[in-house]
C-alpha cells in the first residue's frame, strides 16, 4: 500500500507568484459576494481550493473508512503536525491539533489545575474572550484559586503604550501569582499585547504561562520556539484560512506531563492502544470516531498563502488599515484608537474604531447587515463601543466605503 500523502493536484494550487488584488483573491472563497464580509476574525473563511483538499480527505476516508483511520491517519496526522510546526517554528512533537483556541485553553487549564491550592492566582487582563475566562472561573471554583483580571487601558488612554501596559500588568503580580494567561491579540479589543517581555519575567520567576493565540497564527509571524511559553494556543480556521474545526496547543517538552485529555480514550490508560512516542500527543490525539480533515487540511491552507504571496496580501491588508482607521474615527467625530504609524498594539488586519456611547450595538450590527450589507461587528467592552474591522486579501475598497457610508448615516445622524 502506498505511503498516503497530503499533496494536492498542482490545478489546485494555480494562482499568482505575486499578492493578487481583492477582487482575484474574493473569487478564491465562497464569501455570498453580496455582503460586504469584514467579519474575518470571527470565524474565518475558508478558500475554494483548501475546501477541496477537505473533500478529497473525506473522500479518501469514506471509500475505506477502517484503512484510514488505522493506517492513513497517523502517517497524514504527522505530515500535517510537520507542516503546521514548521511555520510555528516549533519542534513537532511539542504539537497537537485541537479543535479550536477555546479547547486548547481548556486543557492547558486543566493541565496546571493539578498545581493549583486555595488562595493560588490566575492573573489575566480584562480584555480576554469571554468563553475562555469561563473555563478559568470553574477551575477557580474547584480549587478555591483566584481568578484576577488586571484593567488594562487601550492605546488610545492614559497608560496605553506598550512599556507601560507591561509594567501595569506585572505590578499586579503577588507571591501567589501561579499563571499567567494572556491573549497575543484579543479578541474584543483587537489588542496585540506586549507579551514577550511578560513571558520572559514569568519564565524567571517560576509562574506557568497559557497564551491565547486565536487570532495570531496567520496574521502575524509566530516563533514559538522563542517566545517559549508553557502552553500556546492558536486557531488555524481564522487567519491561517484552515477549514472550522482546526486549531493546535503548543507544549513546553518540560511541562507536558501535566496535559490530560478533556476526553480519555485509546490514547492513555492500561488498554492503550497509541504508542508513538509521545504520551502527550497519543492522550489527545484521539478522542473517538471523528472527521479529521480540518486538522489533515491545515497543509493545502498554507500552500495556499504561499501561492498567493500571502506575505504581500497582509502587508496590504495593514496599509489599508492605515488609510481607514482615521477615516472612520473623523465620521463619527472620535479619536483614532491607535497612534499613527507602526504601532506595536495593533494587529495588522483586524482593528477597532471607536463608536459613541449612546450607540446600541446590537441594532447598529443589524442595521449595517440589512441595510448596507455589511458584516461587522459591533462590541461592548467596558463603558465602550467599537467596530472591530478584519481586512483579509479579498477585502476591497468598495468593502471599507460601504462601512463608512452605514458609519455616516447611523451613527452621525443620529447624535
């Protein structure tokens, strides 16, 4: 039988050796092209070609199902783990899929719950997804630790340059400091945190480190090797353009003896039937009868990029954000939440714009949808209002002029 193999026909991979423009690059995904989508943070999107290396997958899998999953699976499990630590420049055998930033959280937090006493702390920031501080809040419950958020001002306040949200955040470090758990861009606030200088002093002082890296892998290079947190997490359907369902944890070799599977199956345990090598990756490898092919199509999602000169695509994506952001703060008479320039808080493609208090956030998501077409969202964090906007390489002009018109007739008008 031949060695299987995550290759895709080369007619899959037709595109351009250069960044192509929105319009060639919309064409590639499957986006309703009557909706102006600048909502890819949310769940990403999927482009046709890695859609149809998903299908052959499953295809490959349906026409011998029992062949595939004893003896496909863990050679194209491999191959893809390969290809996924090579762009996180990270030893693959300190990576296992998930699927999503979410469960990866949730393991880590498992995973140092066994170190956890009553009176321990859980530092976090106030701008973490609100589905993972709740997986903090019930391990808290169990072990009677404290979950503490440390207020964080945006780069638009007093406080908000990087040195000095680094030196905010570690101030509110105690002797009973035990985790660190941050994200590398958050999600309500689309805010890059500062955290290689926080990884570093936690390293020193013997604190465990969970980064949440939901939006990070695909919109901004990533050196896990480097950063050397305990645990990384990451989403592979958001930016990196991977099928729903496709996310991974990164695990310091040093502390992955902690990690327990949320689901104990054929991985561990006195009938145990994964031996690979590494006790981590076979407890978490398999959780039962699944469709493994967002995982499997993490590969064709990076070729992908690579035909598309995806490097160029977000350097774009960036320069567009430079040019609207400001646009967007004169219509509705705000400040611009980031300073002009390179600015080290924000992301390159997803970014919030300021809206006016009054503002109702669920009724102006709705009207932008159904009467301008636009997909965006509308967030309330603390006592503030943004629009949180994603430009991917299909974005066009068009797409922001639709934003600032909806901007200029709801919300203007109406104050």
């Amino acid at each position: 039988m031949p060695t299987p193999t995550l290759a895709t026909p080369a007619r899959a991979l037709r595109g351009a050796a250069v960044a192509a423009d929105a319009a060639t690059l919309r064409r590639q995904f499957s986006l309703d092209p009557a909706v102006h989508f600048l909502n890819h943070g949310s769940y990403g999107a999927t482009p046709r070609p890695v859609q149809r290396a998903a299908q052959r997958l499953r295809a490959q899998m349906e026409r011998q199902p029992v062949a595939f999953m004893q003896s496909d699976l863990p050679v194209l499990m491999a191959q893809a783990r390969g290809a996924l630590a090579a762009m996180l420049n990270a030893d693959a055998s300190n990576v296992v899929f998930v699927s999503n930033a979410t469960m990866g959280v949730n393991i880590a937090a498992r995973a140092v719950e066994t170190t956890l006493a009553a009176g321990d702390e859980v530092l976090t920031t106030n701008h973490e997804y609100g589905a993972c501080s709740n997986a903090w809040e019930a391990v808290c419950a169990r072990t009677d630790a404290r979950y503490v958020r440390c207020p964080l001002p945006m780069p638009d306040e007093a406080g908000g340059d990087a040195q000095s949200l680094v030196e905010t955040f570690w101030s509110h470090v105690s002797p009973r400091t035990r985790v660190l758990y941050l994200s590398h861009i958050s999600s309500p606030t689309a805010l890059r945190l500062p955290i290689e200088p926080l990884l570093a002093r936690a390293r020193a002082a013997g604190i465990f480190t969970i980064i949440d890296g939901a939006h990070a892998p695909g919109q901004i290079d990533l050196d896990l090797t480097t950063l050397d947190a305990d645990f990384y997490t990451g989403n592979c359907h958001k930016w990196l353009c991977a099928p729903k369902g496709a996310g991974f944890l990164h695990v310091r070799a040093a502390v992955q003896h902690l990690v327990q599977p949320l689901v104990v199956s054929w991985g561990n345990g006195p009938e145990r039937q994964f031996f690979s090598g590494n006790d981590m990756q076979d407890a978490l490898f398999w959780s039962g009868t699944n469709d493994f092919s967002a995982w499997l199509a993490v590969p064709a999602a990076l070729r992908f990029q690579r035909t598309w000169a995806w490097d160029a695509v977000r350097a774009r994506a960036s320069a567009l954000l430079d040019t609207w952001l400001p646009h967007y703060a004169a219509i509705v008479g705000l400040p611009p939440v980031y300073a002009a320039g390179d600015n080290p808080l924000r992301p390159p493609q997803v970014a919030v714009a300021s809206l006016p208090a009054w503002v109702d956030a669920k009724s102006l998501k709705a009207r932008l949808l159904d009467e301008y077409a636009v997909e965006i969202p509308v967030i309330t964090w603390r006592d503030r209002k943004f629009v949180r906007v994603s430009i991917q390489g299909y974005t066009s002009e068009d797409d922001l002029n639709a934003l600032a018109d909806g901007l200029r007739a709801l919300v203007t008008v109406a104050a």
